[in-house]
C-alpha cells in the first residue's frame, strides 16, 4: 500500500535547486569539503549539537554516515541533504528529514546545521524552502516538524521565517552539548 511506504523505491531522492542554492543526497565525494567546513564550523556548531564523537571527522567516520544515510533512505525513515552554494559549489551546511513516519502521521522532523562562513546570508532558508516543497510533494507529508533551543534566536527566526509556528516547550527534549536541555517546538503544514 502506497500510503505505508517510501515513494522512491530504487531511485535515490530527488535534488532541488533554486537561484541560490541546490540541495542533494551527500555522497563520498563531498568528504573533503564536509570535514573542512565542519573543522572550522566546530566551536561555532558545539552549543547547538550533540557532543560529537572523536572520530567524527575521519574518512572512516563519513563512509559510515554515507552507508547509514542509504539505509535510511532505503528504509524511508530519513532524508539527508547537502546545501551546496548554486554559482561556486561550495557547501555550506546541511539539513535531514528525520524520524519519518507515514500510516496516518505523515510526519517527519527536521534538522539543520550551516557552516559558520554561511551564516545568515540567506542559504539555509533558501534550503528549507526547498526541502518543504520535497516534503509535501514528492514526499507525500502532512507536517514536519523542528526543534531548537529557546535562546536560539537565529533558529527560531529561521523557522518562523518558513512558516513554522510554535507549538510549546518540550522539557529536557534532546542531549545537546552534553546535557538534556528543553526545546522549543515548531511545525508546520502545508499551505
């Protein structure tokens, strides 16, 4: 039953593109340029994120988080996206479609992260817009939803931005920079 399933089978999620970005699937060639962004990015990203693991950067680390991003796919529970800049390339963050589910949720979260050199330039609502339009399109959801920080003010800004509204306050929600700490809730349907 279409309804219960993933609407790719075999073929890998579709990339999208506007006038200043494009945004696809991270694939092995993208290692160099995603260690290099997030070894810069990394005292910029620590209070947003989970504590991250001492081998995170390796090349080892990425083939492993390439091959989970398939099984993820496969499995329709996750869709990774690169951000890539449309006129020189260059990557600038990344966003996920996470915790997918379908029957009669048709639901997923979303998650993002932009490299400190990015930062409010306007890429990643650019990728958000675009990754909404995948979402209720291609996608077939009914609403996805985010998290962050309440002292995130860049985040919440964002998210209004793309038409979130807040929902509440979740308490002690996700482990970030080593400690549960509460997270606002944002969601948003389509229009």
């Amino acid at each position: 039953m279409a309804f219960l399933r993933s609407p790719f089978s075999a073929d890998p999620p579709p990339s999208r593109r506007d006038a200043r970005v494009t945004i696809r699937v991270p694939d092995m060639d993208d290692y160099e340029q995603w260690a290099g962004l997030r070894a810069a990015s990394r005292e910029f990203l620590a209070p947003w994120e989970p504590v991250w693991p001492g081998n995170d950067l390796t090349r080892a680390a990425f083939r492993g988080r390439i091959r989970q991003y398939w099984r993820d796919i496969d499995d329709d529970a996750a869709y990774p996206y690169f951000i890539f800049d449309r006129h020189s390339d260059a990557l600038v963050g990344a966003l996920t479609l996470s915790n997918v589910r379908r029957g009669v949720a048709q639901t997923a979260t979303l998650g993002y992260w932009i490299g400190v050199p990015f930062t409010r330039q306007g890429y990643m609502t650019s990728a958000v817009r675009l990754l909404l339009q995948l979402s209720f399109g291609h996608l077939g959801l009914h609403r996805v939803e985010a998290a962050c920080l309440p002292h995130n003010q860049a985040s919440i800004g964002l998210l209004e931005k793309c038409g979130f509204q807040r929902e509440g306050l979740a308490r002690g929600y996700l482990k970030i920079a080593g400690r549960w700490q509460d997270h606002l809730l944002f969601a948003r349907l389509p229009d």
